[in-house]
C-alpha cells in the first residue's frame, strides 16, 4: 500500500493492526489538510487538543499529544511537496497512535541542531516525548509515525 493510497482512503482490505494486547481504540480521527499552509500545524493541534478534551485526556498527557502531533505535521509541511497532509490520531484506554502522512520522499533526520539555530529540534522533541517513533518511505510519501503510552 502506498501513501497515497492511505492519504485517500484507500484502505479496504488491509486491516487495522492491533497491539499485543489488543486494545481497541476509544477514538479515531483523520485529518486531511492542506499541504502548503502555515496554518495546517496549528489546526492539526487545536483537533487533536478537542479530540483529546473529548475523550477526558487532560493535562500533561494531551499536552504532550499536542506537541507530537504539532511537530510531525510541521515536519511534513516544511519537508514535503504535499497538496495535502493526512493526519490521523488513534486513542485507546492507554496509549495515543499519531500519523502524519505527506507526499515527500526525503527522510528528515532528528540529529539535534546548534544552540543558535532556530529551527530543527522537532523531531527530537517527538522522539523524547514519544514511547516509539518511525519514519518510513510509503512508495511516493512519507509516513511519520509515533505512539505514547499514558495511564
């Protein structure tokens, strides 16, 4: 399956991979946004903030959450030479699933940058906040994947 074959819905057949344990998610949402837009981060944040308010994930965890899925999408607007960026957030009792998917080829790196500069540190900050991060080339995009555990 390719990234534009996620990016556009074209999933069926290919089931949802469920943890060892088999949690079942509580909620799931997916957000197509426009590929080129300063704005997409910010609106990216502010759903995944309601979605977690709508679940009653408050505090230090949904801040968290908000800042990986802020980054991942920031990530991929700088990066990628996307129309449109999918993200999609997956909750269950106990962990958050974020998936940002983009049309870019490139495989950023997360190697920390110098103290005076201004700009690079976001997937570090993803990696530190984040139980598990990936990226991984999905044909013609990117896929940037992490998860947190919570509770």
């Amino acid at each position: 399956m390719t990234a534009t074959a996620i990016q556009d819905g074209q999933t069926k057949g290919h089931g949802v991979a469920h943890s060892p344990d088999d949690h079942l998610p509580k909620a799931c949402e997916v957000w197509q946004l426009p590929g080129r837009s300063r704005w997409s981060p910010r609106e990216a944040r502010n759903r995944a903030v309601e979605l977690c308010r709508s679940q009653g994930l408050e505090g230090e965890t949904a801040d968290d959450l908000a800042v990986i899925v802020t980054e991942l999408t920031t990530n991929a607007i700088v990066h990628a030479p996307s129309d449109t960026v999918c993200v999609s957030v997956i909750l269950d009792a106990c962990e958050a699933h974020v998936l940002v998917i983009d049309q870019g080829c490139d495989l950023p790196s997360s190697n920390m940058q110098p103290e005076d500069d201004e700009h690079g540190r976001g997937l570090f900050l993803v990696e530190e906040l984040s139980d598990r991060f990936v990226r991984l080339s999905a044909g013609d995009g990117t896929v940037a994947w992490a998860r947190m555990s919570f509770g």
